[in-house]
C-alpha cells in the first residue's frame, strides 16, 4: 500500500461518504432543520406569545408566593393595575376599599403599632 492511498483518496470512497451523509444527517443537522422549520412557520410567533402569557398568569397566580395574598385579579398578574389606579389619581381611595374589603398589610400594622 503506497501513501498516494491516504493523500489521494479514490472518488468512490468520496462518494459514498457523501451519500450516508445524504442519507443520515448528523443529529445537529436534523435539530436545525428542525428549528429551522419551526421559526419559519408563521403561526410560532403568536402560538409562543400566548402560550408565554398563560404560563405567566399560571405563574403568578398559582406558584407566587404572593398568590396567596387577596386582591384584585389583574394587580396579581400585572404592575399595570398600580399605574392605572396612580394615573386616575384614586389610588388613596382604592386602597382604602382593598384594605377594608381584604384587611390590613402587614406593612400598615408595622407602621401603625407603638414603639
């Protein structure tokens, strides 16, 4: 065997290379075609939006520390419900109301007990 054999390798051990290349790509390939597929579907974007803010609503209500704590629904999801209350400029009077409806914070009794 002379060394021509390894520096010149024949064409039909090229080819057949190729083929079973061709014919089973690598696992990486396949996950980027895969993914590939995936991001080019128009659909994905709006299906992973959704399903991103289920999970969060999921999230926050459920597994939250907070999720125990009462009050209004959509101040357990969102800091948005604040700024709207700040925005309206009742945010004294509807946390009056909460209170009265859920009880007093643990950060009202702290303030409000003797020293």
């Amino acid at each position: 065997m002379s060394f021509s054999f390894f520096l010149f390798p024949s064409k039909t051990t090229a080819t057949t290379t190729a083929d079973h290349t061709k014919k089973n790509p690598p696992a990486a390939g396949v996950a980027a075609m895969l993914l590939a597929a995936l991001l080019s579907n128009p659909l994905f974007y709006p299906i992973a939006l959704a399903a991103s803010a289920v999970g969060w609503v999921v999230h926050q209500r459920v597994y939250s520390p907070y999720a125990a704590i009462p009050g209004p629904f959509w101040a357990s999801i969102t800091r948005f419900w604040y700024l709207q209350r700040i925005n309206a400029k009742d945010m004294h009077r509807c946390t009056k109301e909460l209170h009265e409806k859920h009880g007093i914070c643990a950060d009202t009794e702290r303030e409000s007990e003797p020293d």
